[in-house]
C-alpha cells in the first residue's frame, strides 16, 4: 500500500505544485455572487481528481474482493467497494449540486478584463 501511495504522490504531487494561481486584489469574495463562483472554480479544480482517486480505490477494492481467499477478507473487500460507491456518489453529488445553484442563479458570469473600470495614468486620455 505503501508503494501505491508513494508512486501516485510522485505522478500527484508537481500537478498540485505548479497549479496555484495567482489571485488578483480585485477577486476578493464581496457576496454571495463571488462566493458561488470560487466555490465552483475551486470544486472544477479539484473534482477531476477526488473522482479519480474514488474509481481507483473501488478499483482496487473489487479486485481484493475478488482475490480474496477468505469469508473475513470478502468481508473487508465489501466494506471496501461499499464505502468507495458512497464516497464517489457524494463527491458527484456535491459537484452536481454546487453546478446547479451557480447555473440556477446565473453565477458564471465572466467579466472581459478590459471592461473592469481602472485609474487613468498621467499620460493617458479618455
């Protein structure tokens, strides 16, 4: 198991690293709005990989389950499949949930920096 975790953290774990953004002063969460909009561009970054680490752990739960020897480890393997299909219908229930209210309430709106009023420079004219 050791090995398993070690070799996923190594594919993982630059992906996570190179993957901050740079958040401008101006993003702040002012209303309910903005609050929608990060929650769902947070969850669109991170759902992709919770679903894949819930479809490898139901994967590796059916196949201990099938190569189990025993009642107790076909036990432990049913546990296991279990507690993956729930968590994996959470995680999508979640992301379907946060998805309808900002669709709902028109909560994707994207602004064109350009349109985002500035202060005039010395130099510059209207």
């Amino acid at each position: 198991m050791k090995k398993i975790i070690t070799a996923v953290s190594l594919f993982v774990l630059p992906i996570i690293a190179f993957a901050q953004q740079v958040v401008p002063t101006y993003s702040r969460v002012l209303d309910a709005n903005s609050l929608f909009g990060k929650v769902n561009t947070i969850l669109n970054a991170i759902i992709p990989i919770l679903i894949s680490v819930a479809v490898v752990w139901l994967i590796y739960a059916i196949v201990k389950y099938v190569v189990a020897g025993n009642e107790d480890d076909k036990e432990v393997g049913k546990s296991h499949i279990k507690w993956g299909v729930i968590g994996l219908f959470v995680i999508l229930s979640i992301w379907g949930l946060v998805n309808i209210l900002v669709q709902t309430f028109g909560l994707n709106n994207i602004v064109d920096q350009n349109q985002i009023p500035n202060v005039l420079r010395i130099n510059q004219t209207i």
